[in-house]
C-alpha cells in the first residue's frame, strides 16, 4: 500500500505579484485528500519553504500533480513577465540529504511532462519505507513546533 506524502511548497519569485493565499485556497478547495499547513509568518519571518501538503495514503499522485499545476496556470503563469523564473516550487524528502524536486514555470514548462514525472517518481517513493518515515516526520514538524499553521 502507498504511504501518506508530504509535499513542501513556495512561491519562488513571484513577490508581491501572486497572492498566497489565493493560491493556497485554490488547491484546498479542489481536493479532499490533503491536510494543509502555512509557515505562521508572525513567528518565522524567512523561510523557503511556507506551504505543506499531507496527501493521504487514497490521494491521487496523477491529480495532486494536475491540481498543482493549473494552481500555477492560474495564479502565476499570467502574472509571469517574459523569460522570469516565477513559479510554484514543490520538494519531496526522500530522506535526509537526498529529495525531489520540481519547479512549475522554471524547470518543468510542460504540463504533461510535469504530470508525468510527478507521478512516476512520487508512486515510487511512496513504495518505500522512507515515504512513511518522511511523511511522520512532517506531521510531528507541523503538529509540535508551534511554527505551522493548519488551514484544512
């Protein structure tokens, strides 16, 4: 059976053109399958990572994949000035030193072939004995440390 995922997410160089929010509230509102936490920026004023989703064990790799692509189509990519590396950036801990990792509107342009390889490698991953150990180690991360804040 497949483990529950942790996926890390930021906006990476969208400054004050992308709404978070807006963006955060589109991908909660359009699956039933994640908990969400957001960085409390009261207590933490700079981070690289602000966002986190706990997909369950039944969540679709395929359709988190495709929720966070149109999450960037529609918020990101119009407000995206030419050849600007603005975008949805997401990482995955396989472990402690090793992780994988995306970057919607920089790395990855193409929606099939970002769908594709999100997929491919988040089912592989969460075969392992890692993806439980990772996704534990998240939850007590955002449950404990007084840093995180539960949206959904």
């Amino acid at each position: 059976m497949e483990s529950s995922l942790a996926i890390k997410i930021a906006l990476a160089n969208t400054g004050h053109d992308v709404n978070p929010n807006e963006v955060y509230n589109y991908i909660e509102s359009n699956s039933k399958e994640i908990e969400a936490y957001q960085l409390d920026s009261t207590k933490v004023t700079a981070a690289a990572i602000d966002y986190i989703l706990l997909l369950s064990a039944v969540g679709s790799a395929a359709s988190i994949a495709s929720l966070l692509w149109m999450a960037y189509d529609k918020f990101i990519a119009p407000k995206k000035k030419h050849n600007a590396t603005a975008g949805l950036y997401i990482v995955i801990h396989l472990s402690d030193k090793e992780r994988i990792e995306f970057w919607i509107g920089n790395t990855h342009i193409a929606k099939d072939e970002f769908i594709k390889e999100f997929t491919s490698k988040v089912t592989t991953f969460r075969n392992t004995k890692e993806a439980r150990k990772e996704f534990e180690a998240t939850k007590q991360q955002v449950s404990r440390s007084g840093n995180w804040i539960k949206r959904k």
